[in-house]
C-alpha cells in the first residue's frame, strides 16, 4: 500500500513539475497554487522516504552503490 502511495506521488510531483515549467501556459494565480501544492508533495515524499536519509551514509560507496538507487 505504502509503496502505491508513493508511486502516486512520485507521478503527481512530475506531472505539477510540467505544469510549472509552463508558467504562460497556466498563468501567474495558478502557477503560484500548482507551487504550494508541489512544496506539500514534496514535504509527503520526503516523510515517505525518511528512512532512504538515514542510510546515505552508511556503508561504503563503491561504484556499483554510487551509480545505482539500491541502498
């Protein structure tokens, strides 16, 4: 579930990102909601994903630790 979850955020974070690249598109009023609303998927992936700070620096980085996502 809590994996789910994730991969919903993960895709609206990308799909908002887009949008706020397009600022003429969308406008100041919304570009500024769509902003807020980024900051609050962004706050919910970081809480989802607390554990991946806490192993960033343990054990050693070797390059296939360095140049994969595998922790």
């Amino acid at each position: 579930m809590k994996s789910k979850i994730r991969i919903i955020i993960d895709f609206l974070m990308t799909v908002v990102l887009l949008c706020l690249m397009e600022y003429q598109i969308v406008g100041q009023e919304l570009h500024e909601w769509l902003g807020t609303f980024m900051l609050v998927l962004f706050i919910i992936h970081s809480v989802l994903n607390i554990r991946w700070y806490g192993s960033l620096f343990k054990g050693k980085y070797r390059a296939l630790r360095t140049f994969s996502d595998i922790s």
